[in-house]
C-alpha cells in the first residue's frame, strides 16, 4: 500500500464525509476508496471511521489521524516544492537590489558571472540609497546593510561592515589625528546629503558620546566625499567597505577606531523562502557564498 496515497484518500474522505464523494473528487470508485480506507485502518491498527448505510463519520481517533495526515502531506507538499524550485533551470528576469556604492563594487560583478552561467536568465540591477520595497517594486532579491526590521522575509547572513572616520595620511601629518570624537570641531569635515546623513555623529558601543559636527563640505554621494578625502581635503565619515580598497593602497587611513560604534550586519533577503524559485534559489546560494568569502566585509 501507497502509504501517503492513503492518507490522501482518507483524508479526503474525512473532508466530504462519504466514500461516494471523495471517490468522486479522486477519480476513483467508492469501492476503491473504501479499501483502500479499511487497508489503512488495518495498518495503524485503529477504527478511523464509523459507517452507516447513509453516512460516514470520523471516530475520535480518526479526527487526530486526519488532522496529523494534513500536517504531513502539507510539509510533504512544501518539501517538493523546495526541491523543485531548487533543482529547476533558473529561467526568467532576476531582479536585484542593494545600495548604490555596495551594489557597483561587490553586487554587480556577482550579476553578471551568474548571467553567464545561467544565459536564460535577465538581469535587472537596482541599486539605490532607500530601501526598495519587494513586493511592490517586483524585486526577488535584496542586499541589505544595518539590522532588519521583522518583516517575514528569509534573510541570509553574510558579513558586516563599520562606520568610519577617515582622511588621507598628508591631511593627518598637516592637521594631527584626532585622538577623542570632541577632537573633531578642529578639523575640515567633508558630509554627505543622502538619505542616511546626519549632522550629529555617534560613537561608542557601550558608552554612547554624540558629536555634533560643523561640515565645511557637503556632497551629494559618498563617492564624492571619499574623493575630496582622498585629495587631503578633509576628514569624513563612511561605512568601511567604501573604502577598502583605498586603505589596502594607503590612500585613506581611520582614526578614532576605538571610538566606533557596534558593526552593521549585510543580509541577503528574499521573499519567497522555501519555495523560492530557480533563479532565486541560485541566485542567493551563489552570491552567499561570494559575499562571505569577501574579506572587505568578513
């Protein structure tokens, strides 16, 4: 006997509450539902149903056999098509998001290997400093930086980044290192207008100290800012994987490091959890693995 093909029919029995109109929603014969019923019973050893000529009824054991059967065949359900999802040829448009300076250094040359090596997938990159709404801007998957808010999304774990304060080595040997956050009102800030700036900068992980800055520049990207940096300009403030590379060449040095708050933990985020489709479901598998071999956010 076809266990969970039993558990199918009995269920299905216990639902309409007659042999007749489950066989009927089955394709099959009353008599066929009806053995394959009684097998079941003689199976697990327990009545399930109590008959009449004009009736079926689930006995008390029965009623806690249907509802665990449903639970099964409900989880048997959702594993086939995890496995599905998994094993299918990604196929489709594959829509992707993170921030802008995030997504064209580290997201981006993960976009296009993947097109490569799945030529029937589309991409389509969104890289922008808000946060992109899933559902209503038809994204699959998002690269998110800070702590995510309980939203019901699967969320992977790939790395972390700081915020930090840094200038280039001949602005410090003109103008000192700072060596306290209050050290900052003598020097040249450089500060960015986007969406996520503030005047007031804060540090500390356990002993919080906010500093209220006094810009001298202000930039509209952090790009910019990073770049008048790098000139000796200034000193400004940015998340560490921005400059990365400029701190491997010596471009760029931090200060205030102890000073620093707690990091800022990147997640990739999707919607569709274990029935995520190929495309998404390789897609995630693949930039995972990418993003935490990454040492500029490991």
């Amino acid at each position: 006997m076809d266990r969970w093909h039993a558990m199918r029919v009995f269920v299905k029995v216990g639902e309409t509450g007659s042999f007749a109109g489950a066989g009927r929603q089955l394709n099959m014969s009353p008599p066929a539902v009806t053995r394959i019923v009684s097998s079941l019973e003689e199976t697990i050893g327990a009545r399930l149903l109590t008959r009449t000529t004009r009736s079926v009824r689930l006995t008390d054991a029965g009623s806690r056999y249907l509802e665990d059967c449903e639970r099964l065949l409900h989880e048997l359900n959702e594993v086939e098509a995890a496995a599905a999802a998994t094993f299918g040829k990604p196929t489709g448009t594959l829509s992707i998001t993170a921030p802008s300076m995030f997504g064209s250094l580290f997201v981006m040359p993960l976009v296009t290997e993947f097109l490569d090596t799945h030529p029937e997938v589309i991409g389509r990159a969104v890289f922008a400093d808000r946060i992109v709404n899933l559902m209503e801007e038809e994204v699959d998957v998002a690269i998110r930086i800070g702590h995510l808010p309980d939203s019901g999304y699967a969320a992977i774990r790939v790395g972390e980044v700081r915020r930090v304060i840094c200038g280039s080595p001949a602005y410090f040997q003109r103008k000192g290192i700072p060596e306290m956050p209050s050290d900052l009102a003598e020097h040249r800030i450089i500060a960015t207008t986007n969406a996520w700036s503030s005047l007031e900068w804060k540090f500390g992980m356990r002993e919080k100290t906010n500093v209220r800055i006094a810009p001298r520049l202000f930039c509209s990207t952090n790009e910019a800012a990073i770049l008048a940096a790098v000139d000796g300009w200034g000193i400004t403030r940015v998340l560490s994987y921005q400059i990365a590379a400029r701190l491997d060449t010596g471009e760029l040095r931090t200060v205030l490091s102890d000073h620093e708050e707690e990091t800022l933990p990147i997640h990739v985020v999707h919607s569709d959890g274990r029935h995520a489709s190929a495309k998404v479901r390789s897609f995630v598998d693949f930039a995972v693995a990418r993003l935490r071999a990454n040492r500029h956010i490991n």
